[in-house]
C-alpha cells in the first residue's frame, strides 16, 4: 500500500500480531522502517509494492509516472536499515501506457533510480513466469491480437554491496534426463562450438542444477488455509498475492536460519508465513487492517504457519510431472511461411465482430491521431455503441 501522503490520514504504525518468530504491524511501513528498525538490522528485504499502474486497484497503487519519486524515502529508509551483507528484492509487474499497446518504462526507471541515485548495486535480475497468467491485456491480446500475453514479473535483486552473501546451493533444481544420463555414462571434456571449456568437473553430481534466473510458479492459490480461514470470516482475500514459492527461493538463497527478514507491503504476509517456516525472524507491515485480518489465517497453527503441507528441506525427494511446467518451443505450430494477414494499421483499428464485414482503411504512421481514438471505452460504453476507437458510432 503506498504511504502517506499530504491528503491522507494514515494510522500510526502498532504491533497486529505476533508469532513464535515474526511480528505483524498494521501501519505506514514508511514509518515503521524510520523509527523501529535500527541501522544495519536486517538481512534481507523481501516485497512487492504496489504497481504503478493505469488502472486503480482496491489495494491502492502509485500513477506510473509518480512511481519513482514516490518510492525514493522507502530506498532510503531500506539503504538504512539494511546490513552491508544483505539484499534487497522487489517483485514488481510492469504497466501498459493508457489506450496504446505499449508498455510503460516506470519499473527499469525505478531500478535505475535505485542504483544510479541511492547507490544500491544490482546483483542480478530475475524473472518470476506464472503459466496460469490470463491473456491480458484482452484489447491487444485477444481481441486485436497484436500482443501477446504479458506472464512475466521482473524481480530486482540488490544490495547496498557487490558482494551480499548468497548461495545457489540452497535453490538447486533437478537434473535434466541428459544430464542425468551424462553422469552415469561420462563426459568427454573437449571445448564446446560457443567457446566454453567443457572440463571434466563437468560431470560431478552436486545434488542438482544451478537455476536459471527465471522462476516458474503458477498463481492458482484456490483451497489453501489462507483461502479457507478469510471464507470462514467473511473477509476479502487480497487480489495481489504472489505464490511462497517467490519469496522462499529468495530466503533460502540469500539468508541463515534466524536471519531478519522484512517485508513493508506484506499485504496478507506470505513473505512472513515463509519466513516462519523456514526458521527465519520476521517483520510484515500492512496498512490496510483487512488485509492483516485475513492474513491472521496464515498463523493459525501454533507450531507454525498453516501451510504445513509446503514443509520442505533440502532433501526433499525429486517428484514427477507434477513439479515441472512446460513451455512449448517456438515454431511448434509454424506451418509454412504464410499466416493471418497483418493489419497495416497495426491493429489501431478495432477487427470487426464474427460475421462482420472489414470496412476499408487507409492508415497513415504520419497522421496525427487524437487520443480519445486511442482510448479504450469501458464495456458499458462500447455495448451502447458510442464513441468506439475506430471513431465508428
């Protein structure tokens, strides 16, 4: 949730609840990161932010163009409390320009404004894909079709230092069925077309491949306790959540056992609900209490958080299909050379509906376009027929 601004009262920062390792704060995180955390104190922020988006979310979000100043006192305040060794990450979902099909730059400004201005280093960029992702935006995606579906996060990994400590030991993956059987039949070590020096180190088992920097986990959270316990209260589940599987990654890569671990926009906790599991100390502050209210179902096994089910070790035996998602090469399909026609307009005139006769258009990259042609009406509109962006009644 953002923070307080000079036309919203904001609640002071109290202690919501506490477990055996973590404490939940209900407030302006801004404030709880000024005046309860000491320098130096924590190992590890891990957190999305509200996104600047076009569109308003019940959650609350920044404007796009307002993101990065918005957000400097919060990378301040983290630069401050975080220790030398410690990392900061922040999963945040880009934005479309309003009416065009172009994206807006706020997220790559926000990291250069974080390493160029607050001095913060960037250890490594990582990429969380949800292959339950919808087709969205439906405008481009689906109904003009001239994007295709937007599945990625970014997710900045930084540090006030080059050199916070980490390990990808903690986040190894299973081998591959050819490297499974390159380890059990050899290698010859020669070098490779690319230019890598392929030695025979190469064929030592170290219990499992290194990942690559992106993360796949599905957002289809539909029956868990936290699902369950906010039906049984009657509360709304917060619309934004990101799946453990984000935040545990970080927490076992970049943090010990006991380590502090802060989120400032917890919004239902899962970074603390993590965090207890893994047997890490942890600090969530939300502002809006709804939001904690359904988060308190996450605690509700006194012997830790209630996932009990998502209790994993470095040993867990390797499963089936079921851990793995597929992603289908390209040109799986492709057949020939030939498709659809393009549109010479680049989609900027609405596909008529099934049925319906394409009028004929000239289309000038030169013509100067008004933006209420380009802006998308809302669905009431567009079922009464007015002011289409084809300029059609």
């Amino acid at each position: 949730m953002p923070h307080k601004s000079e036309n919203t009262e904001r609640p002071a920062v109290k202690l919501f609840h506490s477990t055996q390792r973590g404490e939940i704060y209900h407030g302006d995180s801004l404030d709880l990161l000024t005046s309860k955390l000491r320098t130096g104190s924590v190992d590890l922020i891990m957190t999305s932010p509200p996104f600047g988006l076009v569109r308003k979310k019940e959650y609350g979000n920044v404007d796009a163009d307002k993101y990065v100043e918005w957000f400097k006192p919060f990378a301040e305040a983290f630069k401050r409390v975080l220790k030398p060794s410690g990392s900061l990450v922040i999963d945040i979902g880009g934005a479309w320009n309003a009416g065009r099909p172009t994206r807006s730059l706020y997220h790559y400004e926000l990291l250069v404004s974080l390493c160029k201005e607050s001095k913060f280093h960037l250890a490594q960029e990582f990429f969380w894909w949800n292959p339950a992702r919808l087709p969205t935006p439906a405008e481009w995606v689906t109904v003009r079709r001239v994007r295709v579906k937007d599945a990625i996060n970014c997710i900045w990994w930084l540090s006030p230092t080059p050199w916070p400590k980490a390990s990808n030991k903690r986040v190894l993956q299973p081998y591959s069925d050819s490297m499974k059987e390159l380890l059990v039949y050899g290698y010859k070590p020669q070098m490779r077309p690319s230019g890598h020096d392929i030695s025979d180190k190469f064929q030592n088992d170290n219990g499992g491949s290194i990942p690559p920097n992106l993360i796949a986990a599905a957002h289809t959270e539909s029956n868990s306790a936290y699902i369950r316990y906010c039906a049984d209260k009657k509360l709304k589940p917060h619309p934004a959540r990101f799946p453990s599987e984000v935040p545990e990654f970080f927490i076992r890569m970049l943090t010990d056992v006991n380590d502090l671990v802060v989120d400032p926009f917890a919004g239902s906790c899962v970074t603390g609900e993590t965090a207890e599991r893994t047997k890490r100390q942890w600090i969530c502050c939300e502002l809006r209490e709804d939001y904690l209210q359904g988060a308190l179902g996450r605690f509700q096994n006194e012997e830790g958080p209630s996932s009990a089910l998502h209790e994993t070790s470095y040993k867990k035996p390797l499963g089936g299909e079921k851990d793995f998602y597929r992603i289908s090469k390209p040109g799986v399909l492709w057949n020939g050379v030939e498709g659809p026609q393009l549109a010479p307009d680049g989609g900027f005139k609405r596909p008529p509906k099934p049925g319906k006769k394409l009028k004929t258009t000239t289309y000038s990259p030169h013509r100067s376009h008004q933006p209420e042609q380009l802006a998308l009406m809302d669905a009431s509109e567009r079922r009464k027929g007015k002011g289409k962006p084809d300029g059609k009644a």
